[in-house]
C-alpha cells in the first residue's frame, strides 16, 4: 500500500505539475506570446519596434475605432452600473415581492449569445422596428444600438457582482448607525454606499471589458460605426493584414488587462474589509422605497423580457417585416440545411468536450493549488497561468491561436482546423472561473485533511478519490455547465478559428447576421439560448440530486 | 544542549522506541528546530511543552514524516525513518483540527485507514465497532462529523489514530480547541487509555497543566531548542532556568546579586539557601514558588523571614494570591483560603517566610 503511495506520490508531486503548465503554457501563454510578437514585426518577420503601431495610428480610419470602443464601452458601463445598483440592491436589501423571479430574469441573457439581444434592438428600435419612434429620430445603426444591446448583454454580469456585494454587508455597520440615530437615507449614504464601492469598482472594469471587447453586438447593430472588436476581424479575415491585426489585439488587450487588474485590486480590498465577524444584513422593509424598487426592477425586467421576447417572435416571423405570420419556418430550415444543422451539432460537441476536458483540467490545477501539490514555483506558475484568461478578450486568444497553431514549424501545426483546437481554445478561453470554483472549493477544507490521509496511509490518488471527489462533486458539476454554456455561446474566441466542417452554431448566427437574413439568425440564437437553458437546469438538478445524497453536507 | 541531558528518567535502561538525534528544520535562514535530540521509551507518554512558536509542532511534523529533516535522524523500533514518507510510518496522529474527513461518517472515518492497507469487510467492522466502543461513540456510528460536539469529533480522530494499531502515537495540541469542562474530561481519559493500550504517545501542547498532569516526561522548548526534559515533579520542582520555571506555573523571581557560599542577596535583604550552588552565570535569578512561600503564623521560627505589607490579595476560590511588599522586591504568595479563614484586607502587616528548602538559583535568559 505504502509503495503504491509514494509512487503515487512521486508521479503527483512532479508530473503532474509538470503537465498541467505545459498544458496551460501551450493553451494560454505561447498563443499570446504569439500574437504579441506579431505586432512588434515587420511582414518580412523582421523586428519593427513600434512601426506597427505608428501606422495603426497614421493609417486614416483605423484610430478612430479605438476611441469608439472606449468611448462607447465607457458610456455602456455607466448606463448599466446605474440600472444595475438599484436592481441588485432590490434583490439583496428590500423586502420588494418577486426578488427571486426578477433574480432569474436578470440572468436571462447570460444564456444567449450577445446577438440576441442585438436581434431584439433591430426588431424592436430598427428601421422598421415596432418602437422606431422612442428613438426620437436617432439610428438604430451605430452608437445608439451598441450602447443599447451592449447594456442589455452586460446588466446581468453588474447584477451579480454588485448583489454579491451588497450581501455581503456588515449588518452591525447598520445597528451602529440607527443607535446614532441616522434615517434611512443617511444609512444609505453612510454605510451602503461606502460598503459597496469596490463592488462598484469591480462591476465597472468587468463590464466594461465585456462590451469593449464584444463582437457580436458591433457587428449586427454597429452600423457604419467601427470599433476595435469588428476591425480586428476586418483587418485580419478581409485584409489579410495580420500586423495590423495583431496591433488591434494588443490595443483590446492591454485595457483588459488594466481593468482585471483594477478589478482583482477592488476585489482583494473588499475582502479585506470585511471581518469574519461580520454580520449579515437583513433585508428591511420599507414600503414607499419597496414600491418604488419594485416599479423600477418590474421596468427593467419587461425590457428584458421584451428584447428577448422580440428576438424569439422574429424568429417565428415568416419574413419581417413584410410577412408577419407566426411559424416554425426558420426552425425547419435550420433542420433541413446540412450546414446549418451540422453547426448545431458542432456546438453540443464543442460545449461537451469543453466542458469534459475543462472540468477535469480546471479541477486538478485547482487542487494543485488549493492543497498545495508539488514544488511551489510549478504551482505559482499554474496559478499565475490559469488567472491569465479571465482578462485575455476571446478575440485577441482567438487571433493568438491563429499566428501559433497556423506557424509549420510549429508540431502542434496539426491541429489547426480540427474541432480539437477549438476545444482547447474554449477551454483555455473560460479556464480561470472554473478553475478558482475549484480552488475556493477545496481551501474550505482543513489543510490536514491530506497529512490526515497521509497518516492513515493513503496516497494522493487514493485520497483523491475517496475524499476530495465526493467533496467536489457539486462543484465540478457547476463547472461543467460554466464552460458547457459559455462554449455554447461564444463567438469572439472562434471567428478566427472555424472552417466549414467545425462551424458552430453562434458563428452561425453571426454569418446569417451578416447575410441579413435576421429570421434564421435569430432562430438560431433561440435554439442555442434554449439549449444554455436545458443545460443550466440540467445542471442544477444534477447538483440538487448530488447534494440530496450528500447526507454530510447538512447539518 | 544546555540542560537536562542527565535527566532521562527511565528511558535509558531499556531500548528506547524511539530516538531523535541531532534534528534540524531550517525555513529559509529561520531555524525552527535546532539539533534536538532526545529519546522516548515503549509505552511512555512524553509531552512536548513550549510557547507557540517555539518549534514543538514543527517536531512532531518531523517526527510523522510530514517535514523532511534538514540534518539529524530519527530512528523508531530500531529502524532509521528519517528519510521515510508518512505512509511508510508506523504512527497514528490527531490534529488540533482533528481534521476529520467531512464526507464520511464516524464509522467511514474510522475504517478509513483499514480500507487503504485492504483490510476486508469483517475485519473493518469488527474493529471499528470495537474501537468506537472504546472511546464510547457506539451510538453514534452514523452521524457526521458535522453532527458531532468537539469532544465527539476528538474521540473520533482518536479512534481513527488508533484504528492501524500503530506503534506510536502522535497528538498535535488535541484538546486545545475544547471547552474547560470537556478538556479536563477527555484529558483524564486520554491518560487512562494510553496507559491501557500501552501505546507510545507524544503530545504537543502549550498548556503547561495539561502536561504536568499527564506525561510520564516533559520535553520543554524554547526558540527551536530543548531547554529541559524531565518528569513533572522533577520540572516543576528542579527546573533548569528560569524560562522553564516560568513556563511551567508561577514564579517570584528575584534577580540574584551576589552568592556567598550558601547566602544569596537580592535588593534588599540576604537569604539562606538549603545548599551551595555550583558557579551560577552573571543574571541569575534566586526563585521561589509562590505556593511556596509561607505566611503568617507558621512563618514564625522560620529561617528567611521578612516583615511585609498586603498591597493586594485575589480571591481565587481554593486560594488567596497576596501580593506582598516590604523593604525588598514583592513577592507573590499563594495561600489555601481554608488556613486564611479570611482574606486579608490591603495595608495589613504580615509576616512572610521563603523556606530555604524551596528557594532556587536559576540562570536567566540570556
């Protein structure tokens, strides 16, 4: 036994490692290095200093789409923290009816792709949209339908960030302030306001990551308007220009980067704030302030529902908006095109295998680090490698994996085109979420938990087996349906790396977008929604099921 | 080693069980435990003694195999462990976190060992339901560990230490995170389960009463080193510095000005000692218990008597602590309630005695 242990033991503690970095080093850091080599030379493969960028800068017409993605990225994330925060602070901190029901609506258009509620923006606000006139005369097409869609595709993210955060108040905080005598409203400005802004910092760099380096909202309803995420796919797919493109992924890059940074600062500092002592904060009730919130989130929850529900009814429209008659028309030629229906397929295995592959993946280095397993630079380097996605743009991972993967000599050269390599770029891409699930996870349990195993000799394998995989479980499930759903839904990570035989669905939908042919798309983007939908209940039944039976669990 | 090396108690007649030679850790350039050497005799209950930080976990990690040695060697039942894994120990430990596994239940975690070395079906009942009897946790075979009090929680990780039959056993600060009441108890029950299985056990504590009531021996450390091994009567009573005489209960400590022959003087006064000390360092202390220390009427007649004043007096249940002051430094004094009658009020004149048979000469710290 104690030999099987130790070989255990031995093959852990160093191949292990040693094959989990090597994996996220091809996976996550050679694309990258890739790309950024690519913008520092010179189409001959010479280097070029700065070059690159100088002509990016000079060239007319490229610059100007850098200060449209901050711009609008700017002004999105302050529309959508602003409808956001009072949402949120409804769910966690009033008494307001419905809070669970407008918790689900909120997270809606987690499960569609970003389009969807582009598609909804064109039905409801286009220029034969049911609402054309609340524009006031302003286009759709443009800046007007990015900041729109884009808010729509970001409220649900702000939401759960600044819910979380808001609940995670110090309800003493509160006692403090009303024995001093402060009303409501000096409560509210002295204590919750205060307690929340690194939530708010946090919410804000997130979100504005998320609309700056969005594709699929700039490309339906973006108009003549350009931005870095369509120049990106311009320059490379319609321009061959492969510097110039990888200048534009440095340019997504490098704020992304900043704004995870500022992120992960607010993050830590938040945490730092809050005592173990802390004491939740009960949800009050107030009836004036309960009202209004309630009119307020059952506002923001019918636009949802609208915009999804117009996406949905363009999708049983005949032909908007000239035939009107409700069908399953583009349901059936989605089925009956090989193309289109191979693409749904494509999608369920790229979602499988990203979810299989990734789940496993994720759960080890996230052991590898929460229990401590191996040298401590091997598992710094995991670490610092398996938080590096979370602030890489799909788009900019997508264009990495192309100047890597595409280069001869490279051995890996093999895998371009394959259904593999988007595989392992939709792992790599939604990679540091799962992993930290796992990782929080297992630190929950007591450190001796292992040299308890180790005493009662049991080996890392068998120890893994018989005590971190039971304790796992419910987690490795909500793993998997991170990456199934996300996978399902992504675009930005793929446009660069699909071919005819391993399209997916979301790629689909951009092609019908860009083909105008609106009713297809946006079939399309419902089955895929409903499909994220069945997969999210799945998983939480699989979860409920699990922890029924993880009699331990309860207490 | 500076101390104690003489005082080995039984342990040097028969072959020790296990024997620890010139054990280094190092972190970095922080020393953690520095040459400790000492021995542990089949059957004996040794408690390693220490402030927090001063190594004494670091030890018993060393010892389980979960740190590896930076220099020395640790021999157990003849055999060299040193360079072994735990799990190619031969040893059963509990931890101050009892670190029981949460999934399973008291049962599940006891059989755990017996499931990894392929014990069957039979044989795993059998002696879990033997050893759950044993610790009293019949009833309870079922419930999980988040069902269970601290003190159910400790009887199981001890169940499960003991469930491999192991030669040694390992008790990592085990009582620490109970109650009072529930320490005192499981204290006085882990002494007589010991002495019944006739198990060697080392235990990790930083409660000084806690050891002085179970060890057959004390092992005292301090910044990484072995000040003291010895019985609890012979620590107690015979320490070997004033660190050690501190450690183990409360001191007066006087700071020693001159010794001449059997004559020690502090601030103050001149005190008779039972004996001449050997050469004592500069910054000796002359230290006395304060349950030592006589009061009153049976201080009359006595050699070392000082007239003192009460410059405060504890109610303390058993006892009354005075704190006594007169001519020379204060001196603390515990003194049994039921020979007070009374608890004497601040201001009142008392006559105080520190027999010449209690004093001691001890070298300081530094």
């Amino acid at each position: 036994m104690a030999g099987r242990g130790m070989a255990g033991r031995r093959v852990l503690g160093h191949a292990l490692p040693g094959m989990l970095l090597l994996l996220l080093v091809v996976g996550t850091a050679l694309p990258l290095a890739a790309l950024l080599g690519r913008a520092f030379v010179d189409r001959g493969g010479g280097f070029a200093g700065f070059d690159n960028f100088v002509r990016y800068a000079t060239e007319p017409g490229l610059a100007v789409a850098a200060w449209n993605s901050f711009s609008l990225s700017a002004l999105a994330s302050g529309i959508t923290i602003l409808l956001a925060y009072p949402y949120a602070y409804a769910l966690t901190r009033s008494a307001m009816p419905g809070r669970f029901a407008f918790r689900l609506v909120a997270m809606l258009p987690l499960l569609a792709p970003s389009l969807l509620p582009a598609f909804g923006m064109i039905y409801l606000f286009g220029n034969q949209g049911a609402l054309r006139s609340w524009l006031l005369g302003a286009e759709l097409y443009g800046e007007v339908g990015i900041v729109l869609a884009s808010v729509f595709y970001a409220l649900p993210h702000a939401v759960l960030l600044l819910s979380a955060g808001l609940a995670a108040g110090d309800g003493r905080l509160y006692e403090a302030a009303q024995a001093l005598r402060a009303g409501p409203w000096r409560r509210f400005a002295t204590v919750t306001l205060p307690s929340s802004r690194y939530a708010v910092v946090s919410a804000t760099s997130v979100v504005f990551v998320l609309v700056f380096t969005d594709f699929g909202i700039p490309t339906v309803v973006g108009g003549s308007v350009n931005v870095l995420a369509t120049d990106i796919y311009k320059l490379v797919i319609g321009r061959f220009d492969f510097e110039m493109g990888a200048v534009v992924g440095v340019l997504l890059l490098v704020p992304a980067v900043v704004a995870y940074g500022i992120d992960a600062l607010a993050r830590r500092t938040q945490r730092a704030s809050l005592s173990g002592r802390s004491v939740p904060v009960a949800a009050g009730r107030m009836k004036v302030r309960d009202a209004a919130l309630f009119v307020f989130c059952a506002a923001v929850a019918v636009a949802i529902l609208g915009v999804i529900g117009m996406a949905v009814w363009g999708s049983l429209v005949r032909f908007w908006p000239y035939n009107l008659t409700l069908g399953l028309h583009n349901y059936s030629r989605l089925m009956a095109d090989a193309d289109e229906f191979r693409a749904v397929a494509n999608s369920l295995w790229l979602a499988a295998g990203t979810a299989a592959a990734g789940t496993a993946m994720a759960a080890l280095t996230g052991w590898l680090v929460a229990r401590k397993v191996g040298a401590g630079w091997a598992r710094g380097a995991v670490q610092a490698l398996a938080m590096l996605p979370v602030a890489v743009p799909g788009l900019v991972l997508g264009l990495g994996y192309v100047f890597f993967f595409n280069n001869p000599a490279n051995p890996l050269h093999g895998l371009q085109g394959t259904m593999a390599l988007l595989v392992v770029c939709s792992v790599a891409h939604f990679y540091t979420v799962p992993h930290l699930m796992a990782v929080s996870a297992l630190l929950r349990l007591d450190r001796e938990i292992d040299l308890a195993a180790q005493s009662l000799r049991a080996g890392p394998v068998s120890a893994g087996r018989r005590i971190y995989l039971p304790y796992l479980a419910p987690v490795l499930v909500e793993m998997f349906g991170y990456f199934f759903v996300n996978a399902m839904t992504t675009v930005s990570a793929l446009i660069f790396l699909f071919n005819a035989q391993t399209r997916t669905a979301s790629i689909a939908v951009v092609n019908l977008a860009e083909g105008s042919r609106f009713g297809q798309a946006a079939a399309f983007a419902v089955v895929l929604m409903a499909l994220s939908l069945v997969a999210t209940c799945g998983q939480l039944l699989v979860r409920a099921a699990i922890l029924r039976r993880q009699r331990w669990r309860v207490r | 080693m500076p101390h104690g090396q003489g005082d080995q108690g039984g342990a040097a007649h028969a072959p020790p069980y296990l024997s620890v030679t010139g054990l280094t850790k190092r972190y970095g350039t922080a020393q953690v435990v520095r040459e400790v050497g000492f021995e542990v005799a089949g059957g004996e209950f040794v408690c390693i003694l220490g402030p927090s930080g001063c190594g004494k976990t670091t030890l018993l990690r060393l010892i389980a195999g979960f740190e590896r040695a930076d220099a020395g060697a640790i021999r157990q039942a003849g055999a060299d462990v040193t360079a072994l894994p735990p799990e190619a120990r031969d040893f059963g430990i509990v931890f101050q976190s009892y670190a029981l596994f949460p999934n399973r239940d008291v049962a599940g975690n006891v059989a755990f060992g017996l499931e990894s070395v392929g014990a069957t079906r039979a044989e795993r009942q059998a002696r879990v339901a033997g050893l759950l009897a044993m610790v009293g946790l019949a009833e309870h075979v079922r419930k999980y560990p988040s069902q269970l009090s601290g003190g159910q929680q400790q009887r199981v990780a001890l169940a499960r230490a003991l469930a491999l039959q192991p030669g040694l056993l390992l008790l990592d600060e085990p009582l620490s995170a109970l109650d009072a009441n529930v320490r005192a108890h499981l204290r006085d029950e882990l002494r007589a389960l010991q002495r019944r299985l006739g198990v060697t056990t080392l235990m990790v504590t930083h409660d000084q009463s806690e050891a002085l009531s179970v060890a057959d021996r004390i092992i005292v450390m301090n910044g990484g080193r072995i000040e003291q091994i010895g019985t609890p009567a012979a620590l107690y009573t015979r320490p070997a510095s004033l660190f050690v005489g501190r450690f183990l209960g409360e001191l007066n400590a006087f700071p020693l000005q001159a010794l001449e022959g059997s004559t020690a003087r502090i601030a103050g006064t001149r005190l008779v000692l039972a004996d001449a000390p050997a050469a004592v360092s500069a910054g000796a202390w002359l230290c006395i218990r304060p349950a030592a220390v006589v009061v009153g009427e049976e201080a009359a007649g006595q050699e070392n008597r000082l007239a003192m004043r009460v410059a405060a007096a504890l109610f303390m249940g058993d006892s009354v602590r005075l704190t006594l002051e007169g001519e020379g430094p204060a001196v603390m004094a515990d003194v049994a309630f039921a020979r007070l009658g009374r608890i004497p009020s601040v201001g009142e004149a008392m006559a105080v005695a520190l027999p010449a048979s209690q004093l001691m000469v001890l070298p300081g710290d530094g």
